[in-house]
C-alpha cells in the first residue's frame, strides 16, 4: 500500500501529540508496577466514595464528611515522617511489598466497620489514616524507582503514562463506586478495594530487588527526615511547587461537597455520584493522552501558573452552573488543567532533586498532593455549613486563581523556570 504525499508528516504530527509508550515496551518491572498500580488505582476509588457516602448516610453533615480529610492527613503526615526515615535506605521492592500490607489492613478496618453495620465514626477515621500512612510509603517508594528502572531521559514519558493510569482509574472508579454503593452497598466497595491492594502486592513480590547504590544514603531516623525537608525549605523552585498544588488542592477540589451537590444543585438521583467524581478524570486522560506537546514546552513554571489558575477559573464555573452536563463540562476542564499542572510540576521536581535525596522529596510531594485534597475535603464542608455548597464551591476556585497569582509573585523562581535541554 502506498502512502499519500503527506502521510509521513501526519504520522510525526500524530507521534508529538500522542503518549510515548517507550517505558512499557524497555522495563518488565515498570510494567509490573503499572499495571499494578492501574488495579489498585481504581480500587482506591471505590473506597473514596464508599467513605463519603457511609458518613453522610451516618451524620447527614457535609462537616462530618468534610472531617475525613483531617483523619487522612493526619495518617499522611505520620507515614510521610515514618517513610521518610527509610525511603532512601532500603530496599525499595520490599518497601513497596511493606505498604501493600498497610494498605490492605487500613482497608481491613473499613470493611469490618462496614459488616457491623452502623460503625463508630471513629473506626472510619481509624481506617483512613492507617490508609493515608500506607500511601505515604507507597507513593514515593514508587516515585522513587522510576529513574532506576528507565533512566533520566523517559522520565516526562513514565510520568505521562502514571497520569494515564491514576486518571483512567478516577474516571472508571467513581462511576463504578456509585453504582457498586447503590446496588451493594459500601461492604462491597470495601471489598473492592481490598482485593485490588492485593494484586499490587503480586506484582511487587515479582519485582528485582532494588536495594541502595553504593554510595547512596543508608541513614535512618530523624537526621534523613530533617535532611529532606530542609533541602527542600531551602530550594525556592521546589517549595513554590509544593505551595501552588497545595492551593489548588485545598480550594479548587469541593469533591466532599459530591453527594450534596448532585441531589440539591443538580436534582439527581445520588447513583449519579459517580459522574461528578470521574468527569475531572475524563478531562486529565485525554490531557494525558494528548501529552506529546508538553515536551516542546519551555517555559515549564509559566506553564504550572496558567494551569493552576485555569483549573481555579473551571471550578467556580462549575459551581455557577445550573445544569448536570454543564457541571460535568467544566470538571472535565478543569482534569484537563489539572494534568497539564502535574506533568509539569513532577519533571520540575525530578530535575530539582538529587538522586540520594529523591525517595524522601517524593515524600513531600505525596503529603502535598494526597493531603492537599483531603485538607480541601474539611475547607469546603466547613465553608458549605457555614453558607451553602455553592458558595463553597464558587469561593474556592476564585481563591485559587488568586492564590496561583500570589505564588507568582512570591516565586519568581517558578515563573523563571524552564525546561533542563538534555540533548
């Protein structure tokens, strides 16, 4: 078969658009850990709904479900200050294997909860944050192994094709969840969940192992953990990324506020919970997928700035709007931006940080982006008790424009930076 005159050029113009696959093809382990993280991805998000859904039906109080998120941050803040103590010490396979099993007991709690029928609010927080500390482990464990399993120059392509798998997962989980709650209840979405951090640790155990470089640091304690965090109070880039995600997280993402707003704003019935959750996960995969661009981008902290504010201008859209599709439009825009933030932000820090430093600065990264949301979880329940949903909502993506500016001009580190030429 012949090609047309312009066939080549439209097959170069397809491949800098569309997701680089090169890390699935070269590293057996890395796809290992992807596909692995694809499964418990998804089931972490039947555990998110579930939750919101068993305190609402519990309290009726848009506080009280706001109030996991202090549960989870403060399970995140625990795991990140024990993580950080052996991140850049150990054996990162075994690592791993060792926070599937703390995930698996958070998630153990939540469904014994769930089978007694009418659990204790405090078992659920229990739950949450023994969940929170396990990711803190988790999260950076694998962050930490991808330089050592492809190499410094895929990494914008492993990062990429991470954001496929966690937003495939936001998208399919959510939608599943709700309707899994509806028809089975939150037993089930537990179940769910449990048997996906299983699969994660089939796919760990069959991982190399992966112990320190010679050379590297083996120091444990409270020196490792002081050692990273005042690396990166000191390096203004990476703080300026870590407080413009911050922001964004704590109030653009009014996800608490779901079951409340898909019955009064939008006047569904609350199976369509699931559609609110995935629709920001819809608009992040195909920004995902259509990442080829951002590897000719430049100006890499400008770019973070204008995603940020984007994101901020969406989510007050979404919370004007009076509609469920025009809702779900503009969360869809708001992924979008969301995606284009993070791929950026992560290669900032991946160029930022030193090798013997990176497990423990993922660390941070991870108490930044999981803690974030769930501080943003207590921000909009407050908020929404004390006026209403929609002015939680509406407030919260106008502050974070604002905030994205203030970072600007306190940061002009992260407004100079640009993309580190390799070639």
């Amino acid at each position: 078969m012949k090609e047309g005159p312009g066939q080549p050029e439209r097959m170069k113009a397809r491949r800098r658009l569309t997701i680089d696959l090169t890390p699935l093809r070269v590293s057996r382990d890395f796809r290992l850990v992807w596909f692995g993280l694809l499964i418990t991805s998804a089931g972490s998000q039947f555990t998110l709904v579930a939750v919101f859904v068993q305190v609402k039906e519990l309290t009726g109080s848009a506080a009280a479900v706001g109030a996991t998120g202090l549960a989870y941050v403060a399970g995140l803040v625990a795991g990140t200050l024990a993580g950080g103590a052996v991140l850049d010490a150990w054996d990162r396979r075994r690592l791993l294997m060792f926070a599937q099993v703390g995930l698996a007991a958070g998630s153990t709690i939540l469904l014994g909860g769930a089978l007694a029928g009418e659990p204790p609010l405090w078992l659920i927080y229990a739950g949450l944050a023994v969940l929170a500390a396990a990711s803190a482990i988790d999260g950076p464990t694998r962050s930490a192994m991808a330089p050592r399993l492809l190499g410094a120059p895929l990494m914008p392509a492993a990062q990429a094709l991470n954001q496929v798998v966690w937003n495939t997962a936001a998208m399919l989980g959510p939608a599943m969840a709700g309707l899994v709650v509806a028809r089975w209840g939150v037993t089930v979405a537990y179940a769910v969940d449990l048997a996906s951090i299983a699969c994660m640790f089939v796919a760990a155990a069959m991982l190399h192992p992966m112990p320190p470089l010679a050379g590297d640091h083996r120091d444990t304690g409270l020196s490792a953990i002081r050692e990273g965090f005042s690396f990166a109070r000191r390096n203004r880039l990476i703080m300026s990324t870590f407080a413009i995600d911050l922001i964004a997280m704590i109030f653009g993402l009014p996800r608490a506020l779901f079951p409340f707003l898909i019955v009064e704003q939008f006047e569904r019935a609350p199976e369509a919970i699931g559609l609110l959750f995935a629709a920001p996960a819809v608009g992040a995969l195909l920004g995902a997928l259509t990442s080829g661009w951002t590897g000719r981008v430049r100006r890499q902290g400008l770019a973070v700035i204008l995603s940020v504010a984007g994101w901020g201008v969406a989510i007050a859209a979404f919370g004007w709007s009076g509609t469920l599709w025009f809702g779900l439009a503009t969360l869809a825009v708001a992924g979008w931006a969301d995606v284009i933030s993070a791929i950026f932000r992560v290669t900032i820090l991946q160029t930022a940080a030193p090798d013997r430093l990176r497990g423990r600065l993922f660390g941070i990264h991870i108490l930044v982006v999981a803690g974030g949301p769930r501080l943003g979880d207590v921000e909009a329940g407050v908020v929404a008790r004390l006026v209403s949903p929609t002015f939680s909502v509406v407030s919260g993506g106008i502050a974070c424009v604002i905030g994205a500016g203030l970072v600007a001009l306190a940061y002009p580190e992260l407004r100079r930076a640009r993309a580190v030429d390799t070639s």
